[in-house]
C-alpha cells in the first residue's frame, strides 16, 4: 500500500517515511495539525495532484490527559478534546469527499478507555467514550454511500502517549509507567489492527487484557472499579528528566 503520514513532527515522519521507502514500499510524509482547520484537507489536495485517492483514512491523533478532576481545569477538558474529539471530527469531513470517491473506510483510534472510565483519567475517558459514540453512529450514517468505519480500541500498546504530558508535548526520556509485560508490541498491535481494518470489522479490540477489561466492565463493575482505583495511582503525568 501507498502510505501518506500526518503529523506535526515532520522530521520524525520523513525518517519513518524513508524506512518504509527502503523496505519496498511508498510513503510520503506531510505535516499537519488535527486541530488546525484545513490541515487534512491540504495533504488530500497534495494527493491529489499527484493523482492518488486515499483509500483508508486513520484518525490516529491523540493523547491522555492525567489528574482528578477536581485538580483539573476546563482548559485541561477543552484541550483534550480539541485533539481527541474535534480532531477525529476534522479528519473525517476533511476527508469523506475523497472516501466516498474511493468506496473507502474511515477509521477511528479508539482505546479500551472508551468502554472503561479510569481513576484519574476522566479527560482521556470522556473523549474515547465520544470518538466510540462517533463510530456507532457512523455504521448506520454511511450506509449506503460505500465508506465503512472501523473503531480501534487498544489496550496497552507500546507508544510514545504515556510519555506526552497534559499539555501534549512529549518527554522521551520519561519512565513507562506500565509493566513491560503487559504491553503489546507495536508490530504485533499493527497487524492486528490492520487485520481487522481489511476485513471490514466494526471494531477491533487490541490485547487480551483489553478484552478482559471490557467484559469486566459490562459484567463486574464494582470489581472494575476496584482495579482502575488501585492501577490509577501508578499513573502520574509524565515529567522530563530535568523536571
């Protein structure tokens, strides 16, 4: 497949784009802002002038904002959900005119989290539980029109965004605050989550733990509500090195 990458650090892209060109395949890199209108609705014009036509649209941006809520300010809530909601909502009506072009499929970056609120996570929780909202809506609103949707919803995954803190910008040097045990490989979360993309899936649920935590919401809340409290405390907001 023909890759076209989107983010805010270009650098970091056009790396990751040469590695992907090295291996045999096609990427380009393009820098973009979810919460910048008009940001994706550039980089499907660039691709069209070179006659190419996305085919699967991924709203991948995101990041947690940790803290109680009473610690927290509606700055805090309106930052994380200028990125988390509005900019899945950006994402996708700067691009269902190309995906309806190509019969294609819009998926969404969900997260375990968007079925299991967290201590201490209620930013991060209130927006995956909207993006989930989104995505349930969309199977029925697109019906007929040849675009498909599909919700990821990860559980722990090896990535930079327990690295990023409240106000989204990113210590490398942070320390993962989850075992490494139970995180997933990036690899490994990809090709499930492509997997599920190319089959056309409503949702994939990425790990096993994910899937247990889901059950466990539906069937034991109280329980569930005892293991986020306790896992909650062992998640504070990523500081550098320096401070």
């Amino acid at each position: 497949m023909r890759v076209a990458l989107v983010a805010r650090r270009l650098e970091q892209l056009e790396s990751l784009a040469a590695e992907l060109r090295a291996a045999g395949g096609e990427a380009t890199a393009h820098a973009g802002d979810v919460t910048v209108d008009g940001d994706i609705a550039r980089v499907v014009a660039e691709l069209a002038r070179q006659d190419v036509l996305p085919g699967i649209v991924i709203a991948n941006a995101g990041f947690g904002i940790v803290g109680k809520a009473q610690d927290l300010s509606l700055a805090d809530y309106r930052r994380q959900l200028e990125t988390n909601v509005f900019g899945v909502l950006r994402t996708f009506y700067e691009t269902i005119g190309a995906l309806r072009q190509s019969r294609g499929r819009f998926v969404i970056m969900g997260s375990v989290a968007g079925h299991v609120s967290n201590a201490r996570g209620s930013p991060y929780a209130m927006s995956k539980f909207a993006v989930r909202a989104f995505a349930e809506a969309l199977h029925s609103d697109l019906r007929g029109t040849g675009v498909g949707c599909t919700l990821i919803s990860p559980g722990f995954v090896e990535s930079d965004i327990r690295r990023v803190d409240n106000r989204g910008e990113l210590h490398p040097d942070a320390r993962e605050p989850i075992p490494p045990w139970l995180l997933m490989p990036t690899a490994k979360a990809a090709r499930i989550m492509v997997n599920g993309i190319l089959e056309g899936s409503y949702e994939v649920i990425v790990t096993f733990h994910g899937r247990l935590f889901i059950f466990m919401a539906r069937h034991l809340p109280r329980l569930t509500r005892f293991v986020t409290m306790r896992a909650a405390r062992n998640r504070p907001e990523p500081k550098s090195a320096s401070g």
